[in-house]
C-alpha cells in the first residue's frame, strides 16, 4: 500500500517535473540517440559516395561520359568486369556448397556440442585475411606444403600450379565466403520446423527423401540468397586477387587500386567504383526479391 | 547426401558407419581451420626460408619481429592505438544509436536504419576511394584523424547489429517501470538498459577492435606508406617478398584472435549459438 503510494507521488512529481511533454518531443528525446551516428555517416559516409559519384562525372571542370565510354570499349575493363563476375559467382556456389555439409551437421547436434563446433567456423571468419593469404601462399607454392607432400608421394618432381593463378583466387576467396554462407543457412536449417520431417518419416520417408523433399526445399530461400550475398562480398574483394591471383585474375577492386596507386587517373577509378556498386546493389536487391518471393 | 543422418542413427549400434556428408563437413572444417593452425608450428622455425616443417626450432622469427629496426613493432602499435580510438568512437556513437533505432518507430526509419548499416554491404574497396578522395580535399590522408574516422565508418555498423540483438532480448516493461518511477530517458539508458545489454556491447566491441585491428583496405590507401599499419605493412610484404617473419606476425594476430572470441563467448549469455 506504501509502495503503491510512493509510486503514484513519484509519477506525479516526474509529470510535474517534465511538465505535460507532448509525445513529439519524446520522439525527438530517442531521436538524440539516432543523431550522433546519423551525422558521422552523413558526413564521412554518404557525402563522400556522392562525391566518388561526382568524380566519375566530373573531371577538369566539365561534366562528362568519357570514364564510362572508355570502361564501355576498354579490353582491361571487359576483362576485369568478367574476372569479377566469374569468380564471385563461381566462389559464391562453391562456398554454398561446402557451407551447406556444415551448415547441415552443424544444425543436427544438441546446441551445446553446436557451440563447440561452431568455433571451426568463427575462428576463420575471424582470423586476419593477410593470415590466410599468407598461409596459402606457403600451402600451394610451387614449393609449398602441398606440392612437396605431392612429390614426396608420388616420388616425381611434379608440380601443381595452384597461386598466382585462376585456382588460387577461388581457393583463397572459397575459404574468405564459407563462413559467411554457414551462417545463414544454419540459422535457416534450424527455424525448420522438425515436425515437418518427423511427420514425413511417420509417412514412410526414407532419410533421403526427407531431405530432398522436405529439409532441403524449405532451405532454398536462406541458401540462395547466401549465395548471391557472398558472391557480392566475393566481387568486392581487394586482397585475395592481388596476392593469389596472376596478372590475368585483376578484378575491379584492384583496378580501382591502380588506377588510384599508379595511373594516378581519379576519374577512371571512381567510374569503376560506381559500376561496382551498382553491380552489387542489383544482384543484393535480387537476393531480397527471391528471398521474400520463394518464402511465401 | 543426408541420409548419414538416418543411416548413422540406424547402424550407430552396429559400429557406426560414418555418411558422406559427415565427411564432406569435415573436410570443410579442416580446409577452414588448417592455414590459421599452420602459421604457428612454422613462427617457430629458424630458417631463412619458409620451409615446412621447420628444420631447427627457435625463437628467432620472434626476435626478428620484435626487432624495432623491422618496424613491425611501431606499425603493430599504430594498430593497436588505432583500433582503440575507433572502438571508443564507435562505442559512443553505435550504441545509443542502436538504442535509438529499437526504440523508436517512425517515417522514414527502415530507410535511416538501412543508411546507418549500409558501410557493411558496401564494397570495401568502394568505402576505401570514398574516403580517399574526400580525405583528399579535406587534407587529412595520411593522418590518424583520416584512420580513425574511416575505421570507424567500418566498425560502428557492426557494433550496431550487435547491440540490438543484445536489445531484442531486453524487457521493455523494465524501463517503462523506471519512467513510470520518474527515471529521465537519460536515466534509464544508462542506469538501466546500459546495465543489462553490456554483455553484448562488450563482445561486440572487441570483435569491432579485431575488425580494426586487421582492417587493410581502408588503411591501405589512407595511411601515409612510411608509416603503416601492421595490416597494411603485411600486404605490402607479402606482395613483395613472402618472409618468415610474417609466420610470428600471423601466430600473433591468430593468438589474437582466439583471445577476443573466447572473452566474448564468455560474455554472451548462454541461450545464445555464439555467433
């Protein structure tokens, strides 16, 4: 009965206090914890898109096409635009694949031991991607760990080319998406509702049919935009390309570098920046699209 | 592929036959894990080149690390003053925004909240030319103002996610009982929700002080080349020349690494799958 009573004189005096505060300004009141970060991206994120934007247009004082019409009729530009199509899309399946067997395991263990072998896939996600870089280099080097193990067994000198080329970007990149697409399709895996498939085993399924007919269907939303959402990841990437790949595997982003390091040419840079992104906002807004189209 | 699942279950007691698609995972895990475990037996190794495994074991790579003369000491501590300073902003600015972002609910609010996240979907390289360019104009490139102001524009998003799944499982009819006892939003942010998400918030900001601390390519084009950061002295190392030095770096960041996620497990509550 106190209690209740203090309780209501506390009301009364926070009203007193605050005055009748109209629902507006208690909007305003969460609005000041939106407005620090609001005005730092603005400033330091958004403004300077634009201005990648701008750059592409604008060069000497005049507006122009020309950075575009040259990445139109360019040979290097063709060439980097299907290196990053190609090994985005190639790597996005791959890690998809590899993604769902541990997608898969991991989502039919009791969560304890889940929490357990989930470390296998954070440890990676989280290790530096000049640690794995620079681990691979000394894994597939012509005088790397898996050649010398090669000869060693097959007594020959053969030599596997696996860096410095096509297979080393996507081995390097592969491991880089994995976990990104383990994670999804996981916690896809496991908002299944395991009614579903008990009732078909009820029914006569076989484990096999199950899967195919129940667990895997119900995935496909969660596996394809996985999919598509690590192959943009994959088309944005800098690092592997340039310290796996050879000189044929140049993808955008290490076009942008040169034209930025070495070519000195800001304009040209900011046009394939802008293609970029353009590119990755499509194939993200697909990604959105199957996803709500396929789940309904 | 599946069916180790039924199979495995029905012959368990006959000696269990491990499925394919066990396997498979396990291969999986292993190409995953293998280059982050393979650094450490090789930061051990004397030799002048990188031979596996090491012919003599020693500490030599470790001293030739900590060796001032190499610079990878001061470039590990720019690193590390520079993902602390990142953090703390981050800290200030992600959290009461993530707060701000779950409770409130008006016009305009997907459009701000996807805004706020959006340096997590954009192409590194792209976020890299943007501040660049910008930096450019404003004659910071190549200072720890132009780092820190990028790095943050990479981590704070990150730290904002994790702060409003930390949220999401925070009663709500808790603070209303402290505005109702004459708490002031102020109040109850920092006495009462502050308070209660801070497992979350710490997790999530030493994830956000490791995503600094390995940024490279922000770095890579904002900082000045006679004074990198440790990420951007190893790539520069590794397109050069591959040392064995950069065994004992990488024994280091993966040690790292370790250290941060097993604090944040333990700092995450229990019904959670810790990721």
């Amino acid at each position: 009965m106190q209690t209740m009573h203090a309780l209501e004189t506390n009301t009364t005096i926070g009203k007193a206090h605050r005055g009748r505060i109209p629902i507006m300004i208690r909007t305003l009141g969460f609005g000041t914890f939106l407005l620090p970060l609001t005005v730092f991206m603005l400033l330091v994120f958004c403004v300077p898109l634009l201005g990648v934007a701008r750059a592409s247009f604008y060069t000497n004082g005049t507006w122009t096409l020309s950075a575009y019409r040259e990445f139109v009729s360019g040979a290097l530009f063709h060439r980097a635009l299907i290196n990053t199509l190609s090994i985005g899309f190639m790597t996005g399946l791959i890690s998809v694949i590899c993604g769902y067997f541990v997608a898969y395991h991991l989502s039919r263990m009791p969560q304890r031991k889940r929490r357990l072998y989930i470390i296998l896939v954070m440890l990676p996600f989280w290790t530096s991607i000049l640690v794995k870089s620079f681990a691979f280099t000394v894994l597939l080097g012509t005088n790397g760990i898996i050649n010398q193990a090669l000869q060693a067994i097959s007594g020959t000198n053969v030599v596997v080319p696996m860096i410095f080329n096509r297979a080393g970007v996507i081995i390097g990149m592969a491991h880089w998406l994995i976990p990104f697409s383990v994670l999804p399709i996981l916690s896809s895996l496991l908002s299944q509702d395991k009614a579903l498939r008990d009732a078909a085993e009820v029914m006569g399924a076989t484990g096999m049919q199950v899967f195919w007919k129940v667990t895997f269907p119900l995935s496909l939303p969660g596996v394809l935009a996985s999919g598509l959402m690590a192959s943009v990841i994959g088309m944005g990437s800098f690092v592997t390309p340039s310290l796996l790949g050879g000189r044929q595997d140049l993808m955008m982003a290490n076009l942008v570098d040169f034209y930025v390091r070495e070519a000195l040419d800001w304009r040209m840079a900011s046009a394939i920046a802008v293609v970029l992104i353009l590119l990755a906002l499509l194939i993200l807004s697909t990604a959105a699209f199957v996803r709500t189209r396929l789940s309904r | 592929m599946n069916t180790l699942h039924q199979s495995a279950k029905a012959t368990s007691r006959l000696g269990r036959p491990i499925s394919a698609s066990v396997l498979i995972a396990w291969l999986v895990y292993l190409f995953l894990i293998v280059p982050s475990l393979i650094v450490v037996p090789m930061s051990f190794g004397t030799s002048n080149e990188l031979v596996f495994p090491p012919q003599q074991w020693g500490l030599d790579l470790y001293a030739k690390a900590l060796d001032p003369a190499q610079g990878w000491l001061s470039a590990g501590g720019r690193s590390f003053v520079l993902g602390l300073i990142a953090t703390g902003l981050a800290l200030m600015m992600g959290v009461p925004a993530a707060y701000g972002l779950s409770r409130t609910n008006f016009f305009g609010q997907k459009a701000l909240s996807f805004m706020l996240l959006s340096p997590i979907f954009a192409p590194t390289i792209v976020v890299a030319l943007a501040l660049y360019l910008y930096f450019a104009t404003l004659h910071i490139n190549g200072s720890m103002l132009g780092l820190v102001m990028g790095h943050a524009v990479i981590i704070t998003p990150f730290l904002v996610v994790t702060t409003l799944s930390g949220l999401k499982h925070l009663d709500r009819n808790i603070e209303n009982a402290a505005m109702v006892m004459g708490a002031t939003q102020l109040q109850v942010f920092f006495r009462v929700v502050l308070p209660a998400i801070k497992g979350p918030v710490l997790s999530g900001s030493l994830f956000a002080f490791l995503l600094s601390f390995d940024e490279v390519i922000v770095s890579w084009f904002i900082a000045r080349s006679d004074q990198p950061t440790l990420p951007v002295k190893m790539y520069s190392s590794i397109q050069w020349e591959v040392s064995p030095v950069l065994a004992a770096i990488s024994t280091f960041l993966v040690f790292i690494t370790v250290i941060v996620s097993l604090v944040s497990a333990f700092a995450q509550p229990e019904n959670t799958d810790g990721f």
